[in-house]
C-alpha cells in the first residue's frame, strides 16, 4: 500500500506517456502553424465572416483605413465587429456565453474569431487560400 | 504489484458515485463562473472526480459521473454547444483514462493518466468544434489548450490521488 509522501508521485512509465503527450503537442503547435501561416502579406487578406460554413461577408483589409464596425445577424441574435486599421475584434454579442468578445484581436498575421452559440466563425486569410476554399465548397455541394 | 485502490462495491459505491456526481456538478458550475483569458480552457477541477470514482469503484462508476455531470450541467445551463463538445470530449478521454488506468496502473502515476485525459479531452473538444462550424482553423488553438492541460492535468490527478488515499478510509471501512 502506497503511503502518502506530500511528494509527486512519478512511476517508471511516466516518461513514456510525457513523450507521447509531448509530440501531439508538437504536432499540435506544427498544425496550428501551418494553418495560420500563408496569410501574411497585408495587402492579400480579406476578413470573411463565416456563418453555418457559408461566407456571409467578405472585406478587402487594405480598404479599412479607418475604425468602422459591421453588424452580422447569426443564429438568430446579432454580433458586431469593430474593423480598423488596428485589427479586428468583437465589440458585441448577444449570445449566452461572450466569448467571443475576449478573443484576441485579429489582424495583418490571420486569425480567427469564434461565436459559438451563433455558429459564427470571422476571419482573416489570404485571397489564394479564400478562393481555393470556395470553389471547394462549390465542388462539395455538387456531389 | 498491483498498485491499485481496494474497490468499494454496492451501497457504498452508489454512495460515491452520487457524491462525487454532485461535487461534480458544484466544481463544474462554478467553474464556469471564472472568467478565464482564453474561452474555452477550463479549470476541470470536475475532472477530480471522474478520476476519483474510477481509482475508488472501477471504469463503470467514472462513466457515471461523466454522464450524470454532462447532463446534468447541460440541465444547467441549457448551452447545446457545450453539450455536444463536452460529450465528444469525454468520447475521446474516458476510454483514454479507463484503458491507462485499468491496464498500466503499475507503470503510470495518477497524474500522468489525468494529463492524457486532459489532453484526449481537449482533442475531442475541438474536433467536435472544428466538425460543427467547418472551419478547420479551429484547430489553431490546439496547442494554448494543450499547454493548459499539461498543468490543469497534473493539478487534477494530483488532488484524486489524494482525496483517494484519504476517501479510502470513510469508504471502504466498517
């Protein structure tokens, strides 16, 4: 019977399972990596703001050159983005949980915003990786 | 050795399971009410106790408490989202932590099981989120929630072992 030390508690196999865990997060991070890289030249991006997987809106970001903000109605409630120069972010959401207003600013590097509760998705990629992903989602609604 | 916890069995396993259910649902809900940097990352401190039924009363208690807490909080807070990604969630890390606990209890410590189930959790997490909305970016905030769990799953494994050893003497003693 083991005896309580105060002390962590590690086992031979430990090590075994730490390496695992660490290469999914490397693989993790690689993933994430390359799904955020390719947006990085300002003067290709557009913000699009997806809702139920089908873009609703989509802004050029060089055109921003001054604070404005866009109203999208999603999931039956309405979200508003700020959009600048700056970056973008969600200003306001009447959705239940908010979250979506404590995500991080998102601008020239990608990124993306989430509303989950209105199944809203905002973000910014490059117009090689938007135009690729349409005329996926036009073949996919073919078959 | 087998280095595992004498079992409780009968009235008092469904004591546990009721007591670990409702402590559960008490972490789980004011849990919710921190605010935490990024949404999405939990504290789990309800996961002490999924971890707790299984150490004290087998795979079949843990399943217990995760489904009655699921439910139950989803009774709660009537968040559908949350339901869904919750139980693809625990698809992913109750099988995880059941099969490294019930099979290489002699070779693994508590809180190393509780971290691969913190990091099966979060996997299945955001695969149901990536599935629901179809924007595979999601996937890009993988490793922020990955990192969290590493000390969210040794926190977590650490205190059901020791809320185990301690239980162990309430429950399993006449």
């Amino acid at each position: 019977m083991s005896t309580d030390t105060g002390l962590p508690s590690i086992k031979r196999g430990d090590l075994v399972l730490y390496s695992v865990l660490a290469v999914i997060f490397l693989a993790s991070c690689a993933a994430s990596w390359f799904l955020l890289s390719g947006a990085r030249d300002r003067s290709d991006l557009v913000l699009e703001a997806v809702l139920d997987g089908r873009v609703v809106e989509s802004v050029d970001i060089e055109s921003l050159k001054r604070e404005s903000t866009i109203a999208i109605k999603a999931g039956g409630g309405i979200n508003i983005l700020s959009v600048g120069p700056g970056g973008i972010k969600m200003i306001s959401a009447d959705c239940r949980g908010g979250d979506c207003l404590r995500m991080p600013m998102i601008g020239s590097r990608g990124g993306i915003i989430a509303c989950l509760p209105h199944r809203l998705i905002v973000r910014v990629r490059s117009r090689g990786q938007a135009n690729a992903a349409n005329v996926n989602a036009i073949d996919s609604m073919t078959y | 050795m087998d280095a595992r916890f004498e079992r409780v069995s009968g009235p008092r396993r469904l004591a546990l399971i009721s007591l670990c259910s409702a402590m559960a649902i008490v972490t789980g809900a004011a849990e919710s009410l921190f605010p935490l940097p990024f949404p999405g990352m939990r504290l789990g401190i309800a996961n002490v106790f999924n971890l707790l039924a299984l150490i004290l009363s087998g795979p079949g208690s843990s399943v217990s408490v995760a489904v009655l807490r699921l439910f139950l909080l989803f009774f709660l807070s009537g968040n559908m989202f949350s339901l869904t990604c919750g139980a693809a969630g625990l698809l992913l890390s109750l099988p995880v932590t059941i099969v490294l606990y019930e099979r290489h209890n002699t070779a693994l410590s508590i809180p190393a099981i509780s971290t691969a189930s913190a990091f099966a959790f979060n996997i299945g997490q955001v695969a149901a989120a990536i599935i629901l909305t179809g924007e595979p970016a999601i996937a890009s905030y993988l490793p922020l929630l990955l990192a969290a769990a590493v000390i969210t799953g040794l926190a977590v494994g650490r205190l059901a072992e020791t809320l185990a050893r301690r239980l162990r003497y309430l429950l399993g003693r006449d």
